[in-house]
C-alpha cells in the first residue's frame, strides 16, 4: 500500500502535500541542472574572458535584433553599470553593434554581427542538444510539466517578459 501512495506522489497526485526533503531534492535538482546546462558555455566563455552575462545579452540580443539598451535591461534585470561593461566589451570585441534607433534617435539598438551569431550559436548548441536530449528522455508530459513549473516559480513580472517572447520567431 505505501508503494501505491508513493507512486502517486512520484506521478503528481498528491503534490499539494510535498515534504521538505522533496522541497529540498527539488532545489539541489535544480541546482545540479543549471550547472550541468551552463558547464559547456563557461569554458568557452572562460577562454574569451567573457561571463555569463555575456552570453545572456549575446542570447536575447539574437532572438530580438534591433532590441534596445533599456529593453535588454529589462530582460536580463540588471544594472545599467552591469550591462554598461558588457556591452561595451562585446562592442569593442566586435560581437554587437549598437545603432541609433529609427523612431527615437536617443534609443541604442543592438544586433550581433556575424561573429557574434557564431558565438550565440557555439554558446547556445551544448545547450540545446543537451536540453534535446532531457526532452526525448523524459517525454512530452514531463517537458510540459517542467515548463509549467519554471513558469510558477516566475514573478508575474517575469512571466508576462518570458510570455512577449513567444510572440518572436522561434530561431534565428
């Protein structure tokens, strides 16, 4: 009879009652994942010098060509001095091109050139394949479900940036 119930909590029956050690795997799970899903862009952000952040402003950069300064900030939820050096390092690098806006000549643009697509593309392929492979093994059900859950762990604020980016082309 435990077996059952424990089946039924593992299949998602009775997940309003999670106990804080599921609470906890959960959060290492979470942990271990993001580690594992940002490794293979580290040490290739290393060798340029180049962090994280980088590879954030190179990735929304590629899906939104043309977005704003003040829109990227929003995105990424930094500061102005944060994203300051990081664009101005990918600019001198010649990965990003910042160009007057065509409504308001105060706005920035941003576009990748073409050596800044090749590189949000080497970043971002270990992280598909690796999150195409996490897909086929867990299934349709468990890949919707895991969505929802990163969505429910957003802020509205969060969720409504995440739900805008849906309405932009798939790839690029």
């Amino acid at each position: 009879m435990q077996d059952k119930a424990r089946v039924q909590t593992m299949m998602g029956e009775d997940l309003l009652f999670l106990t804080d050690d599921q609470l906890r795997r959960g959060i290492e799970a979470m942990f271990f994942a993001y580690r594992a899903f940002t490794a293979d862009p580290d040490i290739i952000l290393a060798d340029m010098d180049y962090g994280r952040a980088h590879h954030r402003a190179l990735h929304f950069i590629n899906r939104d060509p043309g977005l704003t300064v003040t829109s990227l900030l929003a995105v990424l939820g930094v500061t102005k001095q944060s994203l300051n050096r990081v664009l101005r390092t990918l600019i001198e690098d010649g990965l990003v091109d910042s160009r007057i806006g065509r409504r308001d000549r105060r706005e920035r643009q941003l576009y990748l050139t073409a050596a800044g697509t090749a590189l949000e593309r080497r970043l971002t392929e270990a992280q598909r394949a690796r999150m195409r492979l996490a897909y086929r093994t867990a299934g349709p059900q468990a890949v919707a479900g895991f969505r929802q859950v990163l969505e429910a762990m957003m802020d509205p604020e969060t969720r409504s940036q995440y739900q805008a980016l849906k309405d932009l082309p798939e790839d690029r």
